[in-house]
C-alpha cells in the first residue's frame, strides 16, 4: 500500500448509507465546472456514492447508473444541472469530446464513473475517489485531488467528515 501525501483522504465506509452520506457532505460543496471521477470496479460502490452526492446537491431527479445511456443528468429547482457520466463503454477521450464535456460543465458538476477510460478529455484539475468492494459491506474510499480547487474541497470534505 503505498503512503498517501497530506492531500489525499482514506477511510473505510461500513455500509452503503454511511457511503451515500459521504458522498452527500461532498455534494453540497459542488459548484459548476467540478469534476469528480469515480473508479472502482463492479460493485463497488460508484453509483451508491453518486446517489448520496446528488442528495446533497439537492437533486430533484432520482439516481441511476447511467451505463446505457452513457448520461444521466440531474435538475435542481434552481436551474443546474448535475451531469453523471459512465464511461465505461467509449474507448477513448474522443468519444467523450463528441459528448460535449465543456458545455456540462458550465451548467453544473460533473461526475464522471470509469473516467480513466477519458482521462485526457477532461480537466486536470479534477477530484478523483477510487472505491473498492472490501466485504458485503464495507468499501474502502480514496480521494485524490489533483489541481487547486480538487485541494480545496478534499480539505473541506475532511473538515466536514472529521472536524478541524
């Protein structure tokens, strides 16, 4: 395992619950133009997670994997829009370019399941959690940031999760 710098969070979720209030406390930090990427394999916990982020975001649209339809997107009263994608099935950041990323992103987060397979398409600066399946139960959640705004919401998810 290798040692995690002071910018990166890891922790261990015991239930799918305590994996959705995670992902709350990070949806009401969310503003336009952030990018979250969730990797993570089968099961692993990458919808549960968006399902707690959304709540938080205050969507009105339920929750769903959007692997057939390559996106979902998620209203809020006010307007914004939330866009969920599943990149499992493009092969490559050009695919994902002809799925307009830019104009997503201006009208609200984007989280992003499978994102290794785009990476180059989207921002750098973008937050990534990395889920893995432990148990019937538990998954382990680690969050890289990567750029300056992904720092600034890493620290305050981690103030939020655990105090100052």
């Amino acid at each position: 395992m290798p040692i995690l710098d002071e910018n990166t969070l890891d922790f261990i979720s015991r239930s799918a619950e305590q994996t959705r209030r995670i992902g709350y406390r990070l949806g009401t930090m969310l503003m336009p133009g952030d990018v979250v990427c969730l990797e993570g394999d089968l099961g692993a916990g990458k919808t549960t997670f968006v399902q707690g982020v959304a709540k938080g975001w205050r969507a009105v649209d339920p929750v769903s994997s959007p692997t057939f339809v390559l996106i979902n997107v998620y209203r809020r009263q006010d307007g914004m829009e939330m866009a969920h994608l599943d990149a499992y099935r493009l092969q490559n950041a050009e695919e994902a370019e002809m799925l307009d990323l830019d104009y997503l992103l201006e009208n609200g987060p984007m989280l992003v399941e499978w994102a290794g397979n785009i990476s180059e398409a989207l921002p750098e600066n973008r937050l990534v959690i990395h889920l893995a399946h432990l148990d019937e139960d538990q998954r382990s959640l680690t969050i890289t940031p990567e750029g300056e705004r992904a720092k600034e919401l890493t620290h305050e998810l981690k103030t939020k999760l655990f105090g100052a």
